[in-house]
C-alpha cells in the first residue's frame, strides 16, 4: 500500500503481449536469473526481466506510471524485494 513497484505480470503473459497492452514498445527482453524473497508465511519467487522499450504513449493511458532511474527508484518507497533486486551488484541488467 503506498509503495512504488515495477510491472508484475502472472508467468503466461510474456514481454511483448504486455508491452503491446500498455502502449509501449518492446525493443529488448532479458531474463536474469530467479531469485526467492521469504515473507513470514510463504516464499515469492521473482523472475526479473530487463525490458528496454519506447514509451510511446505508455505515460498518458497508464496515470499511476511513472519512470525512474535505479537511484530514484532506491530513494523512493519500495517493497523489500523490489529493494533487494535493484541493489544487488550483481543484478547489472537493472
């Protein structure tokens, strides 16, 4: 509630089907690899992927959108996982 957080898509929807739907154009996708985040009751297992893509009107049908840099993404509210992705070292895709 209240925190900033990239796009999360169920596993059967891929890259470009979501791209397509939100106005944006794929122009890159890269898998790294899963990692796991434990909350106290369940484990999430995340599979990120490196989008690079036009905007094109991505920004005005989505108003809740908006776009950072990896800083202004760690300064900002972010869930823990969110956090733990962006500020591994070893995480170069983001």
């Amino acid at each position: 509630g209240g925190l900033w957080c990239l796009p999360e898509v169920a596993s059967t929807l891929d890259a470009e089907t979501f791209c397509t739907q939100h106005g944006l154009t794929l122009l890159a996708d890269q898998a790294a690899a899963d990692f796991e985040h434990v909350f106290t009751h369940f484990r999430l297992t995340i599979t990120p992927h490196a989008l690079q893509v036009a905007r094109g009107t991505a920004l005005a049908a989505e108003p809740d959108w908006d776009w950072f840099t990896r800083e202004q993404a760690l300064a900002a509210g972010i869930p823990q996982p969110l956090r733990k992705l962006l500020s591994n070292p070893q995480a170069s895709l983001f």
